[in-house]
C-alpha cells in the first residue's frame, strides 16, 4: 500500500527536476539524490506491502509493517518539502543561481530568505539520511516480489473503447442471477395473508444482496398495485429518527400523488409520529427500511406505523439477526435469511460478467474453482469478476490469479473472504486508480457522488495525468470509466444520453476503503463526538460532524484537502484557523454547508487548487484571492456572489469558473437564473475551460471583445446580452474552437438576438441554449452535426422550424420554450429526428396542433407539454410513437387532460404508453405540484 504514495511522491520528484530549476545552491542536486534513493527503494516495496497486508502475520511482518509506515511518513516529507520549497520560490524575492538576490529586498526579508534556506538545507539532508537507513532496514525485512507476478501493480490503467464514449452505460445493470425463488417467496409474504401489519425482514451479510432482491420485489408491479402508497429508506449506522419520519412521509406523498402535509419540516417528533399515524389511517401502505443496524429501531418507529387492519407491509433488510428478531416485539415477522447463490447460479453470474456469456472450454476448471472460492456471494463474484475481465483469457494467466487468491483466502470465514477478495481488486489497480477509489470513503456512507465533482476532486490532488491531446477531463473520466468497469464502483444515475451523473461504491467495499485509508493515512474522518487526535501523519480530513474543538488538536501541517459534509454552523473562526493552520491545502470543499463568508487570508493557500462554494451562503469573495496563483477549479453555484473582484483575473491556471444563482419560487423568463459581474481583464483567464455565467451587461461590447482570447473554452454561458452585441458576440464565438457547450441570454423580452454573423461555428458544439428573439434560424445550427441537445426559448419564429432542424444526425433532446415558435401547428415529418430521444414543448401560447407522421420521431423515449394554453385536443398522432416511454402533461387546458382519462375519447391514443403523467400545480411556489398517473394497459 505504500507503493501508492511512493509512486505519487516519485511523480511529483520527476516533475520538480524536469520543471524546476532550483534558485538554491545545491537544492537540485539534493532532490536528484533523493528521487535515485526512493527509485531504488521501491524495487522494496512490491513484496512489502503484500506482508504488511496479511492481517494475520506477526513477527517478522511486524518488522514489515513498521518498515512501510516510516517510509510512507519520509514520502509524505518530501511531498511537503516540494510543496515549501515552490510556495517560497512563487511568492519570495527571485534569487539568481549565484545565489544573490536578484532585487533590493529588506533586512528583515533576507533575515527571512537566509533562515527558510538553512531550514530546507537542513530538512533535506534529515531526509536523505532516513532514507538510508529505510533503504538498509528493508533489504533485511523484504523479499522481493518475483518478476512477472499477477500480483505486480501496474503503472498505466487498460483503456477502455473510445475515449469520448468512455462514460456511456445503461442505467439498469444486468440483474443478479438467483433471486427469482426468492422474489415470487417475498412476493406472495406482501400481497398474500393476514390483515394485519406485518414485517418481511431480509437478514445475510454484507455482499449476499440484501437490498437487490428487496428492491426487486419493491418494484414488482404486483406489489405496486396492491398497495396504495410506498416508500424506500435507507437507515444504515446513523440515522436521525425526526429526518427518516419527514423522509418517509414525503416518499409516501410522492408514490401516491398527495400534497405533502403542512407544517411538517417544524413538527417535533411527537407531532410527526402523528402526522404518519394519521396519513397512514386507513391505507394499504409498503415502507422498505434498508440496512438496519440499530437492535432497538423497532421501538422507535413502531409508533408511527401501528395503524388499522388494511394488510400493510413492512421489509426490512440487516445483516444482524438481532434486529430482524427484535421486531417480533410489535409484529408479526417473516424472517427471510438469505442464502449465497447456488453452485450453477454463481457460475451463471460469473461467466455473464467474465465472458459475456458461456466460459471457454479450457477455462472451465479454473472459473468453476474461482466461483467456489467466492462462497456464493454476489458481490465477490461481481468484484473478481470485474479484476479478471480486464485480464488475457489464457490459461496461464488464469492460473496464476487463481494461485495468488487462493493462497490468500485459505482457512477464511466468508466475511473475510469477501473483504480479501475486495481487496484483491483494489491491490490490482495501477496505483492512479487506488488514489482515486480511495477517494471514494471520504464521502458519507450511502452519498451518491456527482461524476463532476469526484473527478475536478481527483485533478486538484494530482492523480490524473496529463495524456498528449487530451484534456484532464477526458482522462479523468476514463479512470472512473475503468473503476466502473472492475465493478468497483455502482452507477447511480445517468443522464438522457446515457452518460453517468452519480455514482457510489457498496457499502461493504467501502469499509474496505476506510480500512485502506487508515493504513495509508490518506483521510482522518471526523464524526460526532470525535474528541481523537489525529494518530501520526493525515493527509486530508473529511468532517462529517463539527464542533468547536473540530481543528484544535489537528496540528498536522500536510493537510491536502478538507471536506466539509456537516449542514450545521460552523464554529467561530473555523476558517480562519483554517487558512493560517493549513498552508499547503489542495482542495477545499463546503458544498451544501453553511459557510457564510471567506477571510481575508484565503491568499495564504498557495497550493490550493479546488475551492468548492456550491450551494453556501457566502456573498462576497476577498481581493486576496488573486494569489491563488494554483487555482484550476472555483465552484460558486447556488452562492449570492454576484460580482468578482478585479484580482480573479490574475489566476492564469484557473480552468474552471462556475457561477450563477437560481430562484427557485416562482417562474420568471430573465430572473430565474443570474451570473456574475467581471472586471476588465478577463482575458487573462487563458487556461479557463468553462465559464457560465457572465453578465454581458457589466462591461457590454469591450468585454465580449476581450473573451476572444478565451480561446481553450469548452463551455460558454452569457447573459443580458443586448442586440448591439451581435457582431462582436459572433466574432468572440467563431475563435472559440473548443467550445462544446454554448449558453446565450438576451437581457429582456423582446431584444433581438442577431447570430447570423457566425460564419464558422464551433465544430465540436455539442449543446446548445439560445433565449432570445431571433429574425430567423441562424443558417449554421441545422450544420452542427455533433450537436446532442438544442434549447430554443423567445425565438419567435413565425414558420415551423422543424423542417430546418429534422436532419441533424445526431440530436438527442429538443426543447422549444417561451414562444421559441409563435405559429399554431408543428409538423414532425417522415424521416425527422432519427435519433431524437426527448421532446419538450412547454409555453407555445399560440400553438393549437400538432402532426406526426408514421416515420418521425422512431427513437423518441420522452415527451413533455407544459402550458400551453392553445393545444386542447391531443394530437392524435403520438399513437404513432411506438417506443415512448413517458408522456407528460404540467399546466395544460382541462379538455385535453380530460379526454386522456380513462373513458376518455383520447384514451385509447395514449393506451400504448408506460408511464403517462399529469402535473397540477397547488401552490405559488416552483415545488408546489401534484403528481397524477394516468392508467394505461401497461399500469392499469
């Protein structure tokens, strides 16, 4: 495991002697000598950190692990003395390689110069004589791994397809195999029997798949007719019982497509059992309680959920009997034990994973004893699955894997078993990609992680490496790729094109991680009560509880990141000490947290690299900020700054700058979303990457001029654009060559919005927002053959812009908004949108029909009307779009809602559809709404 850190440190030496030239005699030669002393320690460390894992070992190993942890600790070291050493040379004084003072500096600054130079001379020298001494202990305490082992680590990830495509998956993985008994069993527990309320409780260990098979049985449409209302929570190891109450009410509203109760989010915890009790009166309700832990939880929630005799149901999964057992106190209680998968089940679940399919006759031997080696359960199988799908099919190959997980799962319980082989799959990776699962426990349990995030996270801290022509984000995103691959990390969410938003780890691997991230000392975490001092050296911390004290005894100085995850005040001075404490912090990160303003010596942190802001209550940032000279990634969304100062404008590596505020009350065309005001000098931003959104306003055409040298720009967001702008806007546009992602706002209803003078667009423009009055379709948009996703709002086209739009190949979703067409009929011809996947029509006032044709819209999964006002006969053609999944209706005239009712005379034009949905609002809020499923064949 110190491999990881080894290599990391060996990067950033390599870097230093490449880049740097040192402005201290001797300073060069001194680092030279140490990256030669860890090269040749590393040969070490292959066979050292398999003994330092083997948690049964003694003796000797002890030697091992000792050896592994002072060399980890001498890297860390070197990792700060680099750090030291560039913060001195960015903000001092020059000194030439004379070793004279390049410039007149003040007594008390040379006083200063001198002592940090014989402080580093003397670290330096401290160092290289430790790492003697590490060099002779390990020659005596490690053998060293045999050459060509399986069980080396890689120095470069496998790649994976097509770079851009690296992200693209299904949402809804393969189901398990073998669950199938099981589910009709659970099935027949929840819509068959007694009256009463009872408990069906799930109890296996970690792994076994405990909340697969009670999802499954949760989304069987037999058990979602017979209930009238459900809802999943999620419990795990700390819960608040007041939260989980107002979580599961809200759940149950929403599957039933009732108003949530008034008052509920101020209710205390008498009122709310209350509030269920009396919602619960009378209904047929299901609730899934997921991974209990707590013995006593029946107790605390019996009360709420005690009701009449109406045949309700309670699942509850846990891997302690205890719980299940503890039930019986207040209900009936079917206990289902899960069991590993049978022998042919796991075999199934293996060979779909490894081979897509059958396993090749010579590997039959090997497979079947691989399979036997997992114990049946589902997440092992799935984890070695994923480790040897990335490996050659060849018989000796497989023989040595299958050697090496023997050797370490004999004479195992399953448990162990399963965390070995977890393991086995992190001890895999190449050591880039253990930093980034890492990663992954410095996040709450069950936290769904937005792609985005994780992966500007990953870049600040230095694990991803810059590849020729290619950009961070690209590489970024194939590492994550690959870890989803080895089925080490779960895709939570995806986007309309298929691409991951979300992702997690299971919870089990996770303790893995924690466990992985203690040994290393990659992260502190920091949970209620938490009084400990950080044991040796830490490198981030991940604070899920605070408290006044939270920093007091932290005095670690090498702290790289802070994650902030606690939603509650932080402490007097938190930051203050944060940012005189904590010099050499690469990521900073409050999102959601309620942090309310930034100090004034933010500047102190010269290496910060990541500073994430997202959904806080600062309003103003400090001029100091223009000395995060290493600033790549600033995330001011959902904040009120509203202007930047002047000094942003010297962070010449800031690559990403995202910034607006959204209102989420009521609906406005100009007032929902605002950017941030910037001062002349924008064009220095020359790394910058991503910038939404700008205010054109503030600075007018002199600005917009001043962002043609932008030119690195993928993603491009402006508003309060005025009609005078339009030569200087389409000039600025056409140097853009990178942009992917273009975002323009008029400044009010009615201004014109002239593009007609971009005479080359962006080639690779994928996205496209354009809300304004627009003479005519701009001549270039039916050309942008990459283009995945167009929004059109006030355009006020006057003639059906589809048949100008139809071709473009590649189209994925279609929004026409605000009066984006101001005619009456829309007509999707023969041929049109070949791969359009969602259409959204919403506030066409005048648009009163709409014509399909056979052969249009062939791939179109969704499609949403909201408000408009004159369509009120539904157009009897979306019969037509036999692959629609989903129709939506938000705001529309009664006659129309009311003729799709079951008995309607449209009803039968919408029969064919899974899911047909109507939105009423009840409120004056942007929230405030009912959901109504309308009964087709497929639902009924």
């Amino acid at each position: 495991m110190a491999e990881t850190v080894v290599s990391s440190v060996l990067h950033e030496l390599y870097q230093f002697v490449i880049e740097e030239r040192s402005s201290v005699i001797g300073v060069e030669r001194d680092f030279i000598d140490i990256k030669d002393e860890l090269e040749s320690i590393q040969a070490l460390l292959k066979g050292a950190d398999i003994k330092a894992a083997d948690e049964e070992g003694g003796g000797a190993n002890e030697g091992v692990k000792t050896w592994v942890k002072q060399l980890r600790e001498t890297s860390f070291r070197i990792e700060d003395m680099i750090d030291e050493y560039n913060m001195y040379v960015g903000e001092a004084p020059k000194i030439n390689h004379s070793g004279f003072i390049a410039k007149i500096q003040t007594l008390p600054n040379m006083i200063k110069s001198m002592k940090w130079r014989y402080q580093m001379a003397s670290e330096i020298q401290d160092i290289k004589s430790s790492l003697v001494k590490i060099k002779e202990r390990g020659q005596r305490y490690v053998v060293k791994s045999e050459s060509g082992s399986s069980r080396s680590r890689g120095s470069k990830a496998a790649r994976f397809g097509d770079p851009p495509m690296a992200l693209y998956f299904n949402e809804e993985e393969t189901q398990l195999v073998g669950f199938e008994s099981q589910r009709e069993e659970m099935v027949r527990c929840l819509v068959e029997g007694t009256d009463e309320c009872s408990v069906v409780s799930i109890v296996g260990m970690g792994g076994l798949g405990k909340t697969t098979l009670a999802k499954l049985v949760f989304e069987d449409q037999r058990v979602k007719k017979h209930f009238d209302c459900r809802s999943f929570i999620t419990v795990s190891q700390s819960y608040n019982m007041r939260g989980l109450l107002i979580e599961m009410i809200n759940k149950f509203c929403k599957d039933s497509n009732e108003p949530i109760p008034k008052g509920l989010q101020m209710s205390d915890g008498h009122k709310l059992i209350t509030h269920v009790g009396q919602y619960l009166d009378s209904k047929r309700y299901l609730v899934l309680f997921d991974d209990v832990w707590k013995v006593n939880f029946s107790d605390e929630i019996q009360h709420a959920l005690i009701g009449s005799n109406t045949g309700s149901r309670i699942i509850v999964t846990t891997r302690r009997m205890h719980v299940a057992e503890y039930f019986k106190k207040s209900f009936p209680v079917h206990i289902h034990k899960l069991q590993p998968l049978s022998p042919e089940k796991a075999s199934e679940l293996f060979c779909n994973k490894v081979f897509r399919g059958k396993c090749p006759k010579e590997l039959g031997d090997m497979s079947h004893e691989l399979v036997q080696i997992c114990g049946g359960l589902p997440l092992a199988i799935v984890a070695i699955a994923g480790l040897l799908s990335t490996k050659p099919k060849t018989v000796l190959e497989w023989r040595q894997v299958n050697r090496n997980i023997r050797m370490e799962l004999d004479r195992n319980v399953h448990m162990t078993h399963l965390r070995k082989i977890l393991s086995l799959s992190y001890d895999d990776l190449p050591y880039h990609l253990k930093s980034c699962l890492l990663y992954f426990g410095i996040y709450p349990e069950h936290y769904t992680i937005k792609r985005k995030r994780l992966t500007r996270q990953w870049m600040a801290e230095g694990f991803v490496r810059c590849e020729e022509s290619r950009n961070l984000e690209e590489v970024a995103e194939e590492y994550l790729t690959e870890l989803i691959h080895r089925s080490l990390v779960q895709v939570s969410k995806v986007s309309f094109d298929g691409k991951v938003k979300s992702c997690r780890v299971h919870n089990l691997l996770r303790e893995v991680i924690i466990r992985k991230m203690q040994d290393l000392s990659f992260c502190h975490l920091m949970h209620e009560d938490d009084e400990q001092e950080t044991v040796g050296i830490t490198r981030r911390f991940s604070i899920t509880s605070i408290s006044n004290n939270v920093l007091r005894s932290k005095s670690n100085s090498g702290i790289r990141a802070i994650f902030v995850f606690d939603k509650g005040e932080l402490p007097k001075g938190f930051m203050d000490e944060l940012c005189t404490k904590f010099e050499l912090l690469k990521v900073l990160d409050f999102e959601n947290s309620l942090l309310s303003s930034i100090p004034d010596d933010l500047g102190n942190l010269f290496h910060l690299r990541y500073l994430n802001l997202n959904s806080t209550k600062v309003k103003v940032l400090p001029r100091s900020i223009g000395k995060l000279v290493n600033l790549e990634t600033l995330d001011l969304r959902q904040t009120k700054v509203h202007e930047l100062p002047r000094e942003i404008n010297k962070l010449t590596k800031l690559r990403l700058l995202l910034a607006y505020y959204r209102k989420y009350g009521l609906y406005s065309i100009f007032n929902f979303t605002t950017g941030v005001q910037m001062q002349e000098g924008i064009g220095c931003l020359k790394s910058l990457q991503k910038l939404y959104f700008l205010e054109a306003d503030h600075g007018g055409v002199d600005l917009i001029q001043e962002l043609k040298k932008l030119i690195q720009l993928r993603k491009f967001g402006i508003r309060g654009v005025r009609r005078e702008y339009g030569n200087a806007l389409c000039a600025t546009i056409q140097e853009m060559k990178q942009l992917e992602s273009l975002n323009i706002t008029v400044i009010a209803e009615g201004e014109t919005l002239d593009l007609d003078f971009v005479a080359v667009p962006p080639p690779n423009l994928r996205v496209l927002n354009l809300k304004g009055r627009l003479t005519k379709l701009p001549y270039w948009i039916p050309n942008l053959n990459y283009l995945v996703k167009l929004r059109l709002g006030l355009s006020n086209f006057e003639h059906d812009p589809l048949e100008a739009l139809k071709n473009l190949p590649n189209l994925l979703g279609l929004n026409l908004w605000d009066d984006a067409f101001s005619g009456e009929s829309l007509h999707f011809q023969v041929g049109g949108f070949p791969k359009l996947k969602e259409l959204d029509l919403t506030r066409l006032n005048r648009l009163s029909s709409i014509s399909i044709d056979e052969e249009a819209l062939l791939g179109l999964e969704h499609f949403r009307f909201k408000n408009n006002p004159q369509l009120k006969v539904l157009p009897r053609d979306l019969q037509n779009l036999k692959n629609l999944q989903f129709l939506g209706f938000a705001d529309m005239p009664a006659e129309l809602v009311d003729s799709i009712e079951i008995g309607g005379p449209c009803h039968w034009v919408i029969n064919h559809i899974p899911l047909v949905q109507i939105c009423e609002n009840v409120g004056s809020k942007f929230h405030d709404y009912k959901l109504h499923r309308i009964p087709t064949q497929f639902n009924v």
